[in-house]
C-alpha cells in the first residue's frame, strides 16, 4: 500500500515538475496580446469583390477604345473631298449660255420669234399685200430671210462646236471624279465625289438640249424659208399676171402712118 502511494505521489511530482519546466521554457505573452485569426469567408470576398472590379475596369477601356473608333469613323466621313471639277463644269456651261444668248437670226425668247416671224414671213395673200407686193419687195424679203436662215445654222454649228470642245474636259472630269468616288476615306467624300458626278451629268444633258434647241431653230427657219419663197412666188405671179384678164391688142400709129 504505502508503496502504492508512493508511486502515485511520484507520478503526480514528476508531471507536476514537467509542466513547471515547459511553463518555464514557454515565452511569457503579454496580458493585452491576441493571437491573430485569418478569417476564410471575408477574404474570399474581398477576392471577388477585386475581380469585378478587374472586370468593370477592362470593360470600361473596351468602350473607350471603342468610342475612340468610333470617333474615328465619324472624323473619316466628315472628311471633305480633295477635288472639285464646279468651277470647270460652271466655265463650260457658262460659254454655252453665253453662245446661245448670242444667237443671231431668229432668236429664243417668244415675243422676239413673234415680232420676226411678221417681219421675216409676211403673208402675202393677206388683204394688206393685195396690190402693195412689187418685185423689190419680195427680193429684199428674200434676202432677209435668206440671212436669218444663214445666222441660224451659223449659231447652230458654232453651238455645236463649243460642245464638242468640251468633251475631252468633261472625259477627264469624269475620270477623276470616279478615282475620287473609289478612293473615298469616308461617306461625306462619297457623296460629294457622287454629287459632283451628277453634276457633270445634268451640264451634258442641259448642253445636249441647248444643242438640240439650236437644230430645231435652224431646221424650222429652213422650212420657213422654203415656204416663204412659195408663197413669194405665188404672190409675184398674181403680181405679173394681175386679176386674170387677158390682154386686148390696141391699133397705134406707127411713124405717122395709118393705123392697120
């Protein structure tokens, strides 16, 4: 028994020496110190939180960049166009209105083509030409007509001419127009370039008219003429041969000798 006891108070010594010894070797801790706690969950979600961040950041710059060509895009269309042929397409069509307010002969303008139409291609067979028509008359009407028909067709190629001379300006215009349109950076320039065409092709259709015009005027005082010179001819006939009567053989004394 008494060794029993022994060897437990032993024991319970030796355990109690052993913890002495470790609380010795231990470092003492401050009373106000805290042992640090990593907690999993916070930090969990402050990594999310830092990676939707990341992701609004890098969507925020894709928009940028994204304005930026889009900035870029509207700079390229309202980009004007290099080239202008107007002042060309103007000068051409400015020698053809010149040319056809030049016209000699019978003229464009309807009070003007009335006043010479009276003048130019009486009617002779009116009441106001009955017995008033004499040779010199219907020659110096003649002539007159004959001279608006010759100022006529001579306006008329001259006309012609100044649109032909203008060929090979608008061949070049239009070429460079077209490199223009094809090589455009941005919608405003192909517009332009398109608008300038359009241009180029109402100045040829408005040319082709007035040529067309002049034609027609040159034609229609031909036809007048020829017309005219018919009811001239008509007119001097009446004039030589009178109303129809026949003529009468009179008796005259020749040199003093009886009648016959």
């Amino acid at each position: 028994m008494i060794h029993a006891w022994l060897k437990r108070t032993g024991t319970r010594v030796v355990g109690n020496a052993l913890i002495g010894a470790l609380l010795a070797i231990s470092p003492v801790l401050p009373a106000s110190a805290t042992v640090p706690v990593i907690d999993i969950a916070n930090l969990s979600q402050n990594v999310l939180t830092a990676a939707r961040t990341l992701a609004e950041v890098n969507n925020q710059i894709t928009q940028i960049q994204q304005g930026i060509s889009m900035l870029e895009n509207q700079a390229r269309n309202l980009t004007t166009l290099p080239f202008s042929a107007l002042a060309e397409l103007q000068s051409s069509m400015g020698q053809i209105d010149r040319l056809m307010g030049q016209a000699q002969g019978l003229a464009y303008t309807v009070q003007q083509v009335q006043a010479q139409f009276q003048q130019l291609y009486p009617n002779y067979q009116s009441a106001n030409f009955q017995g008033n028509v004499t040779q010199a008359g219907l020659l110096a009407d003649a002539n007159a007509r004959w001279q608006a028909s010759v100022s006529t067709f001579q306006h008329t190629m001259e006309v012609q001419s100044q649109i032909v001379a203008s060929i090979p300006s608008d061949q070049a215009d239009l070429s460079a127009l077209v490199g223009q349109s094809q090589g455009a950076v941005g919608a405003l320039q192909a517009i332009q370039a398109s608008n300038q065409l359009l241009a180029l092709q109402a100045r040829q259709l408005s040319a082709t008219q007035d040529l067309i015009a002049a034609d027609a005027r040159a034609q229609a005082a031909n036809a007048m003429q020829n017309a005219e010179a018919r009811s001239a001819a008509e007119a001097d006939w009446k004039r030589f041969y009178g109303n129809g009567v026949s003529y009468t053989p009179t008796p005259v004394n020749v040199f003093g000798g009886p009648a016959p």
